[in-house]
C-alpha cells in the first residue's frame, strides 16, 4: 500500500493511489459545480409564475359570469367557478371592505353573486380548473447554495490531507451485504464466524407447530328403548279465538317537492339542422338555462331527504299568469319535463311513461305572478 505513482511507469498501481489522484484534482472542480447549480437553481427559482392577485381574481369571475350568460349548455359549471373564486375572495376581506371590492369589480348583482356561490358549495364533481389549484398553494422561498470559488495554490495545500487520508483508506472495508431469507416461515440460519475464535457454527432452528390430536376417548351412546305399552292420548284444544290484526300504522304523507320557475315559459323547439351543425334556438336555450339554474338552487334551499335522480314521480305542472294560449300544451309541458331530466337538472331519470306515470297540466291565467309551478311527488 506503500507504492509510488510514476506517470511514466509500467507499473501496477494501487487503485487507491488513483482515487487519491481524484481527490488531488477535485477542489476546483468542485467549486465550478457548485457555481453552476447554484446559477441554475437560482433561473429556476426566477422563473416560477407569481401567485394570482385579487385583480387577476376579479378578472376570471367576469369571464365565468360572461361565459356563464353566452354558453346556456355549460352555464352551471361557469357558475360553480365564478361561485368558488367568490368564496376564496370572500375570505379576505372583511364585510365592509368586501362590498366596497364588490361594487368596484363587478356589474353583476349582489344576489347573483349569491347564487354563485350556492351553486359552488352544493354542487358535485365539477372541476373548477388549473386556475384555482394556485389559490392554496404557498410558495416557499428556495434557498440557494454559492460557494465561493478559492484559487488553486489553496487548492493545491488542501489536498495534502486528502493524500494522506487516501493512504489509510485501505483499512477501510465495505460492508458485508445481508442477504434476506427466501422463506421466513421454516427456515435454518446458519453462520461461519471466521474472525471469532471459539465459536465455529450457530445454528437456529424454528420448529413446525405441534399437532393437536384427539384425546381417544370412546364415545358414549344412549339408546331409548320403547315402552312395549301404547297409550294414545286424545287433547280437547279449545277453540282458536279469531286472528286479530295487528294496528296498522298512520300513513304517511308522501314529501311532495314544490318548485317555482318564474317568466314566461318558452314551448319546447327541435333542433336546427344546418350544415355546421345541430343546435338549438337561442331563446329555447337561454329559457332552459334560466330554468335548470332555478331547479337547482331551489333543490339545495330545501331539506330533501331522497336521493336523485327519482326513478318514478308523478308531476303537476301549473301556468301561472301570461302565458301565449296559442302555444302547444304538449311543447310547454316538454319544456318542463326537458329542465328536470339528466339533461337538465336532474330530478328526473327520463320521462318516460313507465318513469312518469301521471302528469297533470294546468293553465291558470287569472295569477298574479307569471311563471310555472311544479310539484313532484316520488313514488
């Protein structure tokens, strides 16, 4: 382990002398990676987008609520975002400041902003978007490493004690791998201890449970011998007193769920077929829009104790006030039904006749309030 290093040699040399060579011409390079990552982490740290402000907040909710007006299809979930950037916002201010934020950002209403946030905390598996996963989250600083880099005559001394630390790295063994047991259940651990002396094999052994056998005791059997004399009893059972019904219990009066869509209802229209596509007339879709929106906040006002969509319902539909009388009743029920199906709100499953077997329409025009009215009694 004492060998020279002799660059023009053909001599073997001692793989530590090597290492002893890296650690000769390391310092400096060292330092050089060092600047570089620091370099690096520091770019990286720079380029980290800023956490949204109050201002980018308020510019998103205008989208959603703008979005939420010209796309009727997709208007809940631009309401549920607008609904759920409200609330964080919320939370920063206080009652007085908020209105004062409130009235400088928005044109929207109050109430609709309300509504909003009704629909954000109710309404289920909606993904708000990339946009909202920022809000939470807080940046924590990123510490950066710098060296300073120390000329090579300094270099150069410091790695004397490298070299004499490379020659006592011989001593220095690797440790023993363990290798783990293949099957832990029955196994027999066996080691040759070679640098102790006196102790030459230690062997373990875990033993298989014992089996429990039966204790052989002869099993006892009692066997009833019959009287040899036959007596026949004859009973006299008194005559069985009339069935009494048990009390049945009150009926219940079934929860019947009451609904009011106020407006004009627009009758149900087909589809347009055009050569860029199928769609529907605006004013059919901005009334189912305006519908759907009201069934659902209505819904999650009340304390309803069934499970949606019901399976089987029956419907009364009441037009209530100025209506068009020289429109269709079936394309005006159609457009109630439409709202409350998995297409719309989902109150309904379908409307189907074995969904829904009894539908009342009613017309009403002496109301004082314009708008239609529906009561849905589960079955």
């Amino acid at each position: 382990m004492n060998q020279k290093f002799y660059p023009h040699s053909d001599s073997v040399t001692s793989p530590f002398l090597s290492m002893g060579e890296i650690f000769y011409r390391s310092p400096v390079a060292l330092q050089n990676f060092y600047l570089m990552l620091s370099t690096y982490l520091q770019i990286l740290s720079d380029s980290q987008p800023p956490l949204p402000t109050l201002d980018d907040f308020a510019q998103r909710i205008n989208q959603e609520h703008k979005q939420c007006l010209d796309s009727p299809q997709t208007s809940l979930i631009h309401a549920r975002n607008a609904g759920e950037w409200l609330l964080h916002v919320q939370t920063q201010f206080s009652p007085e400041h908020w209105q004062v934020w409130f009235q400088e950002h928005f044109t929207f209403s109050q109430q609709t902003a309300t509504m909003y946030m009704q629909i954000a905390q109710k309404m289920p598996g909606v993904n708000p978007g990339i946009f909202s996963s920022t809000i939470d989250s807080i940046s924590q600083p990123t510490k950066t490493l710098v060296i300073p880099i120390i000329p090579y005559s300094q270099a150069l001394n410091s790695t004397d004690e490298v070299k004499n630390i490379s020659d006592k790295s011989s001593q220095i063994l690797p440790p023993k791998p363990e290798f783990p047991l293949l099957n832990p259940e029955c196994h027999v651990e066996t080691y040759h201890g070679t640098s102790l002396h006196g102790i030459s094999e230690l062997t373990t052994t875990i033993q298989e449970p014992l089996e429990v056998l039966e204790s052989p005791v002869t099993r006892i059997q009692i066997i009833h011998k019959e009287s040899s004399i036959d007596v026949e009893f004859t009973a006299i059972n008194p005559p069985e007193p009339p069935p009494i019904d048990p009390p049945k219990p009150p009926k219940q009066p079934a929860e019947i769920i009451k609904l009011m869509i106020p407006g004009v209802v627009v009758p149900k229209a087909r589809p347009r077929v055009t050569k860029n596509g199928t769609y529907l007339p605006p004013r059919y879709r901005a009334w189912r829009n305006h519908a759907e929106v009201e069934i659902y906040r209505q819904i999650s006002e009340q304390n309803i104790t069934h499970k949606f969509p019901l399976r089987k319902a029956a419907i009364v539909i009441k037009l209530l006030g100025n209506h068009r009388t020289n429109s269709d009743i079936d394309n005006l029920a159609g457009a109630c039904l439409d709202a409350l199906t998995l297409n719309g709100a989902g109150v309904l499953i379908d409307d189907r006749l074995s969904c829904l077997p009894q539908l009342t329409v009613e017309f009403d025009p002496d109301a004082k309030k314009t708008g239609v009215s529906i009561e849905i009694e589960p079955l």
